[in-house]
C-alpha cells in the first residue's frame, strides 16, 4: 500500500560535505532501532486504523524528532557541535501531517552547560531551519491552512516551538523575535521556575508575575499558543485565567485517575 507519507531520501545537512563543514557523527538508524511492538488488530480494526490515519488530519503537538548519536557517551560533543541531525525519514513512517517541534530546546549547550541561552536557542533554530529548507518532505508551517495543506498534498508541516520561556530572560520584545522566527508556541517555564513564573519542579510556585501577565498578553497578541506542560499549578491556572486564548496542555500526565462513572 502506498505509505502516506514518502521520505524523500534526504538526510540532515547533506548539502554540506561532512568532515569539511561540519563535524560528523555516527547516528543510528532511524526505523528500526528497537524491537517493533505490534497491538494485534482484527483485519476490520486494521482498515478502520489505516482510513482513520490516512482521511484525519493528524498532529502531534509536541515533539523532539532530532537524532541523538549511535554512541551516547559522545552527546555532550555532538550538542556542542550545534548541528543536530532531524528525522526525517521517521517523520515520514509515522504518517504524521504536522509536528509542533521543540528541537533541543534547553540542552543546546553550546556557550553554557546550564542551557536555555537566547543566543544557543536562536542557533539551534536557525540550524534546523536552513536543514528544513534544504529538502522538500517537511515545510516550516505558521498557520493551520498549512497544516492542512501538508494534510492535502503529502508532506509535513513543522511548527517551530520552544517548551519554556527562560530564554527570553525579561526582554519582552524577544517573543515578537521568536515569533518572527516562526515560533508558533512557547511554554510559560520549564520545571524549574523563570521570569515568567513558577516551574514544577520547584517547591513553591509564587503563581504567574507581573512580567509573565505582560507576556501571556503579548503572546496573544502575536498570535502565539502558551503551553503550560512542566509549569507549576498556580501558574498554570493563573496563565489560563489571563490568557483570552485557548491555553496549551501538551503533554502533562493526570496525577491521579477516577474509577468512578460519570
């Protein structure tokens, strides 16, 4: 059966010569890396799974689709490079028609171990970018007649994202930057509480700041979606109470579930 989507052979920074432009390292294979796990489907259940993923319009609002080194012990190295390599023929197996990608977000750690600096984060995205424009399976998308259209004619919609707002630091205007970019969405804070307001992974969580109403603000604004994912309860609640947008829970996990029927 025709896949829905078909890779284009095209692999990460090919336009470059390797050991001449760039540092090369060796990556491990993007289908079948790992034992495949199939949910068995009655014949019925498989068709019905294959019309759904083929006539639906199917996004995945977060993911990190860069390609980490065969040999992980090298990471580090690899990061510092700058020049993460992209999945773009795993992309293509997953049928997928648009991811809202967040790159390597906070472990670009080329001028700090500590990440989540402005000028690693706005490098990271550039790379991607100038990769992106290099093939013809994935489009840098903005709006959601893109997602559609990557939807119509085969190809995938990439929704450049950043998962927390540190980089920013409390430079306002830096979200029209991003946004100029192509940044799509960005996260209030990344577990660990910033400028804006209170991350999970802090004891206390102080709710959403002066500074972080000002942002959400011009987020909406600039027609940027806020994802609350890795942010502290009060800030969450705070920033979908200020936001007069739709605000983003992209992958957070229930702490508890009810047995109980409604």
């Amino acid at each position: 059966m025709e896949p829905k989507k078909r890779w284009d052979g095209y692999r990460s920074f090919s336009y470059l010569e390797a050991g001449r432009d760039y540092r090369e390292f060796e990556l491990p294979p993007q289908i079948g890396r790992v034992e495949p796990f199939v949910y068995p489907l009655t014949a019925e259940q498989e068709e019905r799974a294959d019309r759904l993923l083929r006539s639906s319009v199917c996004v995945s609002l977060h993911d990190h689709a860069g390609i980490m080194p065969a040999d992980l012990s090298k990471n580090d190295l690899y990061i510092r490079e700058g020049r993460e390599s992209y999945g773009y023929e795993g992309l293509a197996a997953s049928g997928l028609d648009a991811v809202f990608e967040n790159f390597m977000d906070g472990t670009a750690t080329i001028t700090s171990k500590a990440g989540w600096k402005w000028t690693d984060v706005i490098h990271d995205l550039g790379m991607h970018l100038a990769d992106v424009a290099h093939q013809s399976l994935v489009f840098v998308g903005s709006t959601v007649s893109d997602i559609e259209e990557a939807h119509r004619t085969g190809r995938i919609a990439l929704i450049p994202c950043l998962e927390g707002a540190a980089p920013i630091e409390n430079e306002l205007d830096r979200l029209d930057v991003l946004y100029g970019l192509g940044v799509r969405m960005c996260g209030i804070a990344y577990s660990e509480s910033n400028q804006l307001g209170g991350g999970i992974r802090d004891p206390g969580d102080g709710g959403l700041t002066t500074f972080g109403l000002d942002a959400v603000r011009r987020m909406n604004r600039l027609g940027m979606a806020i994802d609350v994912s890795h942010t502290g309860d009060v800030t969450a609640m705070q920033t979908c109470e200020a936001s007069e947008r739709p605000v983003f829970l992209s992958h957070s996990g229930a702490r508890a579930c009810s047995t109980r029927g409604s």
